[in-house]
C-alpha cells in the first residue's frame, strides 16, 4: 500500500491499464479488468489520473479487442460491451472523484473542529483561571514573601561582628527553595495559558494532580474546603497531552469547590488514583456538596448545560471530548449520603492513543 501512494498517480494509471490489459487478453475479459483498473487510478490518483485511466482503456479496448476477427453473430455484442465499459468507467471516475471530495471535506472539517474546540478550551480555562486570580496571586505571593524574610534574615546572619555563616547558608537555602516554588507556581499557569499544537508525551497523572493542588489548594481552603488524596504509588504513565490533562483534572477540581460553597457541614474534595486492571489508570474527583441534578444528570456532559449562574455550559463537555481523545471515558455518580464523583480513565497502552 505504501508503495502505491509513492509512485506517481500517473504513472500508476499506465501501469494499472498495462496490468489490466495483460489480465484481459489471454481471457477476454476486457470490461471488468480494465474497469478495475480506472478505478484503482481514480482511488489513489485522483480525478485527472483516473481519466488518463480511462482514455488508456479505451484506446486498448479498441485497439487489442475490437478489432478481433470476431463471427458476425458476435460482433455487435463487443461493440456494446465497449460503450459499457466506457460509461462505466466515466461513471466510476466520477464516483471515486466525489467520494475524494467528500473525505477532504470531511477531513478539513474535522481539522476546524479540533481547532475551535482547542480555541474554545482555551478560553474556558482562561475564564475560570480568572476567576481565581485573587487565590493565585496568593499562592504566589507566599513564597516571594517567605524569600523576602528569609533574605532579611540571611543578611542579619552576616552583618553580625562575627558572622554567622551557617545560619547564613541555612537561610540562603531556604530563599532559593521559596524563590523555585514560586517560578514553578508561575510555569504551571504559563503552561495552562499557552497556546499550541498539542504535544504528545508521556505523562504522570499523579505529579498532574500534586500540580493542581498547588494551584487550587488556597482556593479551596477560602471556601473552607479540605483536600484529601489517595494515590495509588505502582501508577504507569500515559501518552497524553500535559496541558490537557491538566485542564481536564482542574475543570472536575474547580467544579467541586463550586458545589461545596453554599452547603453547611462537612466539605471535602478528595481526588484518588489507581490502576484498573493491567492497561488504564483511573482517576476520581469527589466531593461532599449538592450532588447532581436531580432528574438532569444526563445532561451535564451536554453543549451548554450549566447549573451554575454564569457558567458556559462547556467545561465538562469540553474535559469528556479531550479524555475520548486520550482513548478514555469521563462519566459521573452521586455519592452517598450526598455529592458527586467524577471518574475517567486514561489507557497506559500507545496503540489505545494511535
């Protein structure tokens, strides 16, 4: 099959009407094999190629096969075979020219597709991010504070009479330590933000959810909201997209917070990872708030389907078409005695990405 998209649509046009016509003479079978041959050129060369197919077979077809010394009785039978062959063969060409038309249409469409549903996750995230800037610049702003002090504190060590250079050294760590948190904080949300071409890795779905909760803790503890995990530690990693799984686990996140806001009681937001069987990794994200919609819940992955005042309707449908895309499933259940859950899996195998 490679071979054939390799060589050149013409020359395969000749080549599959040479073929055809030394299948063809020794059976006379000029109209099926000829045929067979404008519809490989059609196929793999394309409309002008499938026409060369065509006038090729029609010059053979007349010059090798009408012009045998036929009986009387028979000759207007190969004179009708031949005006067969020739609709049929324009007829296929058509055919095979539309179905080509048809496939890249239907592959450009798919391509704006992916494109406006990557446009569109950008700018959910880019609104929900925003709708935590507040709790962000908090968790950046504890390190660069941390830094400042332990800076001050560094200096003091060494502005003594006799400077105290282990404790200097100690608290020179300890800026450099607080000075990297931070610039991990600030790629995280980099890499949230950025834009591109979906980068296909191997990955850690439990260094994924430790880079969330860096993010999102301090918005969770505003809303009085504890955060428990329970991660599986023999976790394979998939081949997926960083980003985008990502922005999968922080939408579930965020929607948990969200739900436990306004309830009284316990609110806990617990995230689990484990293997399920020998080739997925499953990953949950429950919480003790309102619970699904009653009489709804079907319609939570659907466009536009929101409970939430001024929310779009998008983010969960958004995280379930990314997770299909990773070769998983994303679905949702009602905990007990109140909440929701929401599990997806990841396959751990390439062939379940290709």
């Amino acid at each position: 099959m490679k071979i054939i998209f390799k060589l050149h649509p013409y020359v395969l046009a000749t080549i599959s009407c040479g073929v055809a016509l030394a299948v063809a003479w020794p059976i006379d079978a000029p109209v099926s094999s000829f045929l067979l041959a404008v519809m490989v050129s059609s196929l793999f060369g394309g409309l002008k190629p499938g026409l060369l197919s065509v006038g090729l077979s029609a010059l053979s077809f007349n010059y090798f096969f009408l012009r045998r010394t036929l009986p009387p009785a028979v000759e207007p039978a190969i004179y009708l075979r031949f005006v067969v062959f020739l609709g049929a063969a324009l007829l296929v060409t058509g055919l095979m020219e539309i179905k080509r038309r048809v496939e890249e249409s239907r592959n450009h469409a798919e391509m704006a597709l992916r494109q406006a549903q990557a446009d569109l996750a950008r700018v959910s995230q880019a609104t929900t991010m925003g709708e935590f800037t507040a709790s962000l610049a908090h968790e950046v702003k504890q390190p660069i504070a941390a830094a400042v002090t332990d800076a001050n504190t560094c200096l003091r060590w060494l502005r003594r009479d006799r400077p105290e250079l282990e404790e200097a050294c100690e608290a020179a760590s300890r800026v450099v330590k607080d000075a990297t948190r931070a610039a991990e904080i600030i790629s995280r949300i980099h890499l949230l933000f950025k834009k591109g071409a979906p980068q296909q890795g191997w990955v850690s779905v439990n260094e994924i959810i430790r880079e969330m909760l860096v993010l999102l803790r301090s918005e969770a503890t505003r809303c009085s909201i504890s955060i428990r995990t329970k991660l599986a530690g023999d976790l394979p990693e998939v081949m997926g997209d960083r980003v985008q799984l990502q922005q999968v686990l922080m939408n579930l996140m965020i929607n948990g917070i969200d739900a436990m806001k306004e309830v009284d009681g316990t609110r806990e937001l617990m995230i689990t990872s484990q293997r399920v069987g020998n080739e997925e990794v499953m990953v949950s994200v429950s919480d003790t708030g309102v619970g699904l919609p009653e009489q709804q819940a079907h319609q939570i992955f659907d466009p536009f389907f929101t409970t939430k005042p001024h929310g779009t309707g998008m983010g969960l449908r958004i995280s379930r078409s990314v997770v299909e895309s990773h070769g998983g499933r994303l679905w949702a259940a009602d905990n007990l005695p109140r909440g929701a859950s929401f599990y997806f899996t990841l396959p751990t195998k390439i062939e379940a990405n290709e």
